[in-house]
C-alpha cells in the first residue's frame, strides 16, 4: 500500500516545531505521527531552498512547494547526456574515477547554467550505454598496464624459391589494453627464440615498456605451466627483467583471461591476412615488410563507437606513460646444460670451450646468442668465447688452465730451439729434429719438455753428452737420449773418436783415382 502524501500543513507545522520549538527529529515525528526521518527529509529541502520559518509563513502552498521541490530534469535533453565514448576513454587513465569525472560534468553545466544528472543517474546511464560495447571492450583497463601477446591460429604459406617446397610462417600478434593498438608479425615457428624476439619487436614497435605482458601457458614460455602459479622458463624470466615489466601468464584454457589480443587476432586475420591471401611470400622478410604496410592501415581505422581510431587513442593514452626501452636490445639466447670434460672443456654444437679447471666433472650451464658463449656455474658467470662453428676444434683460454698445462702452452718452437742452443750444439740439433720430424710442431713439444727433465735429473753437460751420441747413432729421439743417459753411455768415449787404420792394399780396392 503507498504511503500518504504528507500534506504541506504538515510540512510547514514540521518547520515551526524544528525552527521555532526547537524540538528533535524524533520528537516531531511523535507529534505529527510522521517518521523521523521524513521530518529531517523536509527540513533538510527548507534550509537547501533557503527558507526560515520567516520566509514559509510568506509564502502560499504553491510557492513554497514550488521552492521546496526542484522540477524534474527532462529525461531526453540531449544537452545534460553526458559524453560516454569519452568518459569510456578516459576511465583508462590512471588514477580517473567515475565520481571525478562526474563532478568535472556536473560543475561545467552548473557554470553554463544548466542542470547535470545526480551522480546516481550518472553513473546508472554510463554503464546502460556500456552494455553495448563488446564484452572485452567493456573491460577497464588502465593505460600502459597490460600488453597482451598470442599467435594467430591462421598462418601464411612461404615459397622456397631454390626448392619450391612450402612452409607455414606463424603469425604474431600483440595489442596493448587501454588503447588496442596492435602489433603483427610472422615468425618460422612458435619457438621460444621466436616468441621473444617476436615480442622485442613489439615493444619497440609500441616505442616503451607497459607494466604487465599477459602471454598463454605456452610451453615455449612456460617452464611448469599452473593454473595459479604458472613458473617462466629461465630466458623468458631474463626477458622480463631486462624490460623491467612483470609476467602475467593467462590461465590454460581460459581466453576470456586475454580477451583483448584473441579480439586483435581477429582483426588482424580479416584486415591483414585476408587482403594478402592471393599473393605469394618467398621469405620472412618479405612477408614481414606486407604486414607492416597494411599495420598502419589498421591502426588508423576508425573506432564504430569510440572516437578516433587505436592510433589517436594509443597516443592519448598508453604512449605517454609507457616506460621508456631500456639502453640495449635484449639478445635472443639458448640455455643449455654441459657436463665439464676431463679436459676441463664443454661441447657445444661440435666445439669445444674451456672453463676454470677447478670445476672438471662438474656441470654448467651456457647461455648461447649468437656470436657469444657464456659458461655459468651457481649462477656465476665463469667463462666467455666467442661462438666458433668449427667442428672439433677448441677455444682455450690460458687462464683456465692448470698451471703445468699453461706453462707447456708458452712454450714456442724458437723458444725451445734456444733453450737447446744453451744447452749445446748437440742438444739443439736433437730439439731441431723433434720439431722438424713432425706432422705439426706442437706434436713435438712433449719430447722437447722431456729432453728439459733430463737436463734437470742428469745435468745440462750429460744431456749434451748423451745428444752428440744419440746423433751419431742416428737415433735423436728422446727415448734414444733417456736410454743413453739411463745406461750411462753418455760417459763412455765417444763413438769414432779414434781415427780408424787405413785399408790395406788389395787388387779389388779401386781408389779415389778410378773415379776421374
């Protein structure tokens, strides 16, 4: 049953009770057999109007009721509706509330003498005219949050020109939050190297670094994907703390965590993949360079039920709070795990790089780019080689050796010819042979460090002794030297010291004579 009219005797008499009697709220209400809180109503409407009890008893039942009660507003005024696209746009500023943005309209109608909606109607209207919008446009988000980033399920075929064979170039796509302005790229496939990259293009592309990259559970990105506490893998960790940005990972098989990029896939295959869907591509790049034309196309395509277009509004709203790219490029790599050798050296791709020899047996990790090899253990960086694509060789930096290993590696082949020349004659032709008599000189280093052991173990004047006699015997070899001094020969008299007797005469002995 709807409650009576109170009548404007009542009105008034609630007027003299309050202003003249000074009685409370409750008190009038027990006497006019009204609630409390209606006699307040009526008393707050007077002392708003700016009447007394004075003023109300000058006043007829029409004036008064007149002053007491403000008209209506008309409900289809087109010039109190305030501007919803634009109160959409600037909700995505930080900071910016529907009650700030309510009292910037209410106080410049009030200043052109004009009547604005209550914060209520307000806020009522905007979201009414919101349940229009799609349901991922009708998401705040806060300008330069998020940056959301997936593939396309579509993709391009790509013509070897040499073999003709076909492949599917994938395609990337990114799109930042408050203002929807979109990147697009192809890659060769969905590796971890190619999302990366994918995605260092896209921040450049943007010109700046948004707080949040909200990717999918991709097993490229994701080292243990979780509904709740998805773990990046330890290159996309090292991604998001070289741009200085957080990760936020959308949950597996939930695309209404990241309806903003699965709505520029969208726009991105029919406004971009459709328009090139009868030419041919030979090469990334190619490809790469057609997308780029019609991304600008894109970008400037006007909103259908917000002004301007992702351009105009992603200038407006992301690109001044963006954090700026860091000095340098982040460098795609690989990690890998290796198992240090006996030689204190890893493989990697067939070559072999040396790390401190300390860490023989153990097990490292190397970061791979692509002209450098980092050797990491405990999250310490131990070594650095340039990448080398030969087979079978190796990198070795002399600091990484032992000292006995450096010490051979300083050796040279005229450094060890003098060391022979100091020992004598003999000593040096032997030395000269072991690096003369070999495929390659280092081959004979061993035996010319063994020849300077023996001169330690027997003295330099034996060595010398025991060279002459390994030369005479047509055997300078360090085993022939080490038996020599071993046994003792180098002390007996010299082989053909003594000049031998001559011939005797005989019929069968020509001459030197025969031969003129």
């Amino acid at each position: 049953m709807p409650t009576n009219r109170v009548t404007m005797r009542r009105i008034r008499e609630t007027l003299r009770l309050h202003l003249q009697a000074d009685l409370s709220y409750n008190e009038i209400g027990r006497a006019l057999k009204i609630s409390k809180s209606a006699a307040g109503k009526y008393v707050s409407l007077a002392r708003a109007a700016g009447i007394d009890w004075a003023v109300a008893q000058t006043l007829t039942d029409e004036e008064f009721e007149s002053r007491l009660y403000r008209p209506a507003l008309p409900r289809s005024s087109h010039q109190l509706a305030p501007d919803f696209a634009l109160i959409h746009l600037e909700l995505k500023r930080a900071g910016v509330t529907l009650q700030l943005l309510w009292e910037e309209y209410a106080r410049n109608l009030v200043g052109a003498g004009q009547q604005a909606y209550k914060y209520t109607s307000f806020c009522v209207k905007y979201r009414a005219w919101a349940l229009g919008l799609k349901r991922s446009m009708r998401q705040t988000h806060i300008a330069g949050e998020k940056l959301f980033v997936d593939y396309a399920g579509q993709t391009v075929p790509l013509i070897d020109a040499a073999t003709g064979e076909i492949t599917a170039a994938q395609i990337f796509v990114a799109t930042l939050g408050a203002s929807n302005y979109t990147y697009a790229c192809a890659t060769a496939r969905q590796t971890t190297a190619d999302w990366i990259g994918a995605q260092v293009r896209a921040l450049e592309f943007i010109g700046g670094v948004p707080r949040l990259i909200v990717p999918d559970q991709a097993r490229a990105l994701i080292k243990s994907p979780d509904r709740y506490d998805p773990e990046p893998n330890r290159l996309y960790d090292e991604f998001a703390s070289h741009y200085g940005c957080a990760l936020l990972a959308a949950r597996p098989a939930h695309p209404r965590d990241k309806p903003k990029v699965e709505n520029a896939v969208l726009v991105v295959e029919r406004w971009i993949l459709a328009r090139l869907r009868n030419r041919r591509f030979f090469s990334l790049g190619e490809l790469n360079r057609a997308i780029a034309a019609l991304l600008v196309d894109l970008n400037q395509r006007p909103f259908k039920r917000l002004p301007g277009c992702r351009r105009s509004a992603f200038e407006m709203l992301d690109a001044p709070v963006l954090r700026p790219l860091p000095a340098t490029r982040f460098e795609v790599c690989l990690w890998k795990s290796a198992k240090v050798n006996i030689d204190y050296h890893v493989e990697f791709d067939g070559h072999y790089y040396s790390v401190p020899h300390a860490l023989v047996r153990t097990t490292v990790e190397l970061r791979v780019t692509a002209s450098m090899v980092e050797c990491f253990a405990a999250n310490q960086r131990v070594a650095c080689h340039a990448l080398s694509h030969r087979k079978g060789a190796h990198t070795t930096a002399p600091e990484h050796m032992p000292a006995s290993h450096r010490a051979h590696l300083e050796w040279t082949p005229q450094k060890l010819i003098d060391w022979g020349r100091r020992i004598g004659v003999s000593a040096a032709a032997v030395v000269t042979w072991q690096l003369e008599h070999r495929p390659h000189p280092e081959q004979g280093y061993r035996a010319c460090l063994g020849l300077q052991r023996l001169a330690r173990e027997y003295t330099p004047a034996r060595l010398e002794a025991a060279c002459a006699r390994a030369l005479a015997i047509r055997a300078p070899t360090y085993r022939s030297v080490a038996s020599i001094l071993k046994n003792g020969l180098d002390r007996q008299p010299a082989l053909f010291a003594v000049t031998p007797a001559p011939l005797p005469p005989h019929e069968n002995v020509r001459g030197p004579d025969y031969y003129h």
